[in-house]
C-alpha cells in the first residue's frame, strides 16, 4: 500500500515538472520573438534616407553545394539573419544616366587593361575565366564604332595584372601574371608601337609585381605599389626609367620615393606636374601549396577609398577619399575637364558571407575643388572595367559583372560595350 502510494506521488509530481517545463519554454519563446519584433522596428527606424545605415536581408534558403575558391563560384545558399550594414556595403544614390549597348568586344575579359590613343581603343589580354588567359590585343574604332583589329601580344608578355601606360603612340606594358589562375608574376617589360605594329623590350623591373600603379610621367616610366611575388604581400617599391621614343634612355631602373601604402588593382592619373593613385587594396588570392595548376586559394583582402598626390617635387599628399573603398580600377578611368571619372570597382567584402561586392557607381573627382561625387550608376555592377572617352561619350567595356540587380557579389566574365552622353 505504501509503494502504490509512492509511485502514485512520483508520477503526479513528474507531470507537474513537465507542465512547468512547457510553461517555461513558452515564457520563453515569446519574449525571444518580441524582442526580435522590436530590433527589427529599431533597424526600420535606422534605415530611413537620412541615416547611413541601411538594413539588408538576406533570404535564401539552405543548401548542401560543395564551395569553390574562385569568384566565379556557386554562393553558398545560407540562411542569415537581418543586420545593421554600414552604407559602405549599399548603392551609394545616383542620377539616372542612359546607357546604349554597342558592339561586344571579340572576346570577354577579366583583369584586362587597355589604354586610349585618339579614336583607338586598345584592349589587351586578361583572363577568359579562372583556366584560360588571353594573348592578344583587340582595338575598337570610336570613329567606326565597331572592333576594328587584332594583334599578338609576345609569348613571353605577362597576360593580366599588368603595369601599364602611353605616351601617346608607344604602348608600355610592365610586369603582370603569366598564364592562368593563380601563377607567377613576371619581371619582363615590353613596349609596342601602335603605327607599326612591332614589339620590343625594355629592361625588366628590379622584381615581379602584380597589377601596380603605372604612368608615364614627366619624360619617366614609372611603377609602383601592386603586389609582391606571393600575390598577397602588398608592395610599396617606386621605380622608374626616363623613356622616349619606345626606347630606355637608361639601362636600370632608378629606386624613387615609396608610395605611402602599398597594394595592386589602383587608377594612377597622370594631370600635369601631378601624379595621382586612387583606392586599391591590400592582398589578394594566391596559389594553393602544391597544386600543380596554381590554382587560386581564397585569402582576404583590405580595400580602402585613399587618394594620393606625388609632386614635381616628389613629396606624397594625402588627398579626401573616395566616397566607399574601391579596387580593381586600374584601367577603369578616364580624365575629362580638369575632373578624373571612375566607372565600377569592387568594395569591402560582405560583413556576413564575406564575398566580394562590386561596385556599379559611377564617380568623379573634382580636381579644382578636391571633392568626390556620384554622378551616375552603370547598367550594372561591374569590376576591372575598361574605359575610355571620345567625342561627348563615355565607354565602358569588358569586366565581371554582379549576379543581377539585388545581389552585388561577382559572376559573369563579359566584353559588353557600353556608352552613355556625358559633358562637364
């Protein structure tokens, strides 16, 4: 009688313990889903136009694909929670500019580069994707307004991130990749002369670097920053040699005075007695240990907006940055009306899913009032663009552009040409 009485209690007070467990969980769960109610009313609140913050949700559900290391890759389909994301990673707001699709370029480049001389626009190289690299140079007639020509570059010419520069006939190319995915730089430098046709060399840089600034200026070749032999390490070595004519007017490259941070994928404007070097960044992917094809292993990178000015006199100044950090801009320029424009680039990674965003904003930099601004926005977001400008129009072409108009990470290598009116 007593044992009955004692598992009758038990199991009397089990059910108690359970029902106050339930209770509890309940308690629980509700103040949990007020509590996110009210941080998302408070992110709302945060994210009207006159706050720099925006919120950005992501929605996408789970999935099991295995992750690549390119930026060509798959995206993870994860789901993450709402949060507060500085503005730096939004659309800045822009007017509305109108853009006109012309000819496709013959092939699609990433990490190409490209120089202007009067209506010719010459396009060089790049990478077709992560396993193939161009070799050639394709030219387009503004006049004609179609792609007009080819020609070879050397065997021994680096194939992306490469130096280079003009000085209005004479095309100079410095240092770069050569060959796919993630391979050595090379030291050797090579000059071709765009009436003839023909190619010659110059003496090698003092080391290889990957994607540096590079400008003719005042009667002098000169290279800076990008990235050491490691594709990471960033660089801060200046160098020079005086040149005229397509030729070394010297036998070695003269040590001149280090830029003040270093790193690849930078515009370098040359504006009279001024020499000026805008964004880039610290770091880049690099080769896998061991693999026999160099392929590419994620490694993060530092991209910041700064601006510097070098002197007749060379003494760097720090200049106001660039409204949002900006890289892969090395030929994505142009000058126009005492003013230098940017088209596109890459900005901080994503705080959440740390992927590469691109950049889709058009910029300008008022050089008589030092000041930046958003001027328009391209077709779509868009790095390593190629861009130039003849007779009222701006031209873009070639580059990897964004997964569409809602998610700003990189997809689609493209030679898409395109080009809006602009005056100043």
């Amino acid at each position: 009688m007593v044992k009955h009485s004692f598992a009758k209690s038990t199991i009397i007070w089990g059910f108690v313990g359970l029902l106050a467990l339930a209770l509890t969980v309940d308690f629980l769960w509700a103040s949990s889903s007020s509590s996110a109610a009210a941080y998302i009313s408070i992110a709302s609140a945060l994210s009207r136009p006159n706050s720099h913050i925006i919120v950005i949700q992501n929605n996408t559900s789970s999935g099991g694909s295995k992750k690549k290391e390119d930026d060509n890759e798959e995206i993870p389909k994860v789901k993450v929670p709402t949060r507060l994301l500085s503005a730096t990673f939004a659309d800045l707001p822009a007017p509305k500019m109108e853009w006109e699709q012309m000819a496709t370029a013959p092939v699609p480049r990433l990490d190409g580069s490209s120089i202007q001389i009067k209506n010719l626009f010459y396009v060089f190289s790049g990478f077709g994707s992560l396993d193939y690299v161009h070799s050639h140079v394709d030219v387009y007639n503004f006049t004609e307004n179609k792609w007009s020509d080819r020609f070879d570059t050397p065997k021994e010419m680096a194939n992306s991130h490469l130096g280079i520069a003009s000085d209005g006939r004479y095309i100079f190319v410095v240092t770069g990749q050569y060959g796919p995915q993630c391979r050595s730089s090379v030291a050797r430098t090579f000059v071709v002369d765009t009436v003839t046709r023909k190619w010659s060399s110059l003496p090698p840089l003092p080391a290889p670097r990957y994607a540096p600034a590079t400008q003719i200026w005042r009667g002098r070749l000169h290279v800076m920053g990008g990235s050491k032999e490691n594709r990471h390490t960033p660089g801060v070595d200046h160098w020079s040699i005086a040149v005229k004519n397509g030729k070394a007017l010297e036998k070695e490259w003269r040590v001149e005075v280090p830029i003040p941070r270093g790193g690849p994928h930078r515009s370098c404007v040359p504006v009279g007695d001024s020499l000026y070097v805008i964004g880039g960044q610290e770091g880049d992917f690099q080769a896998k240990p061991n693999s026999p094809i160099f392929k590419c292993s994620r490694r993060r990178e530092k991209l910041y907006p700064d601006v510097y000015m070098l002197d007749k006199n060379m003494k760097w100044h720090t200049l106001p940055p660039m409204p949002k950090a900006n890289s892969h801009i090395e030929c994505s320029w142009v000058l126009l009306n005492n003013s230098i424009i940017i088209l596109g680039g890459t900005t901080e990674n994503h705080p959440i899913n740390k992927r590469m965003m691109l950049v889709g904003e058009v910029f300008r930099f008022d050089l008589d009032k030092q000041e930046w601004s958003v001027i328009g926005r391209l077709p779509y977001r868009i790095k390593t663009t190629l861009a130039a400008y003849w007779e009222g129009w701006l031209y873009f072409t070639s580059g990897q552009r964004d997964r569409g108009p809602d998610n700003p990470q990189p997809k689609q290598v493209v030679g898409e040409m395109w080009r809006t009116k602009l005056s100043l």
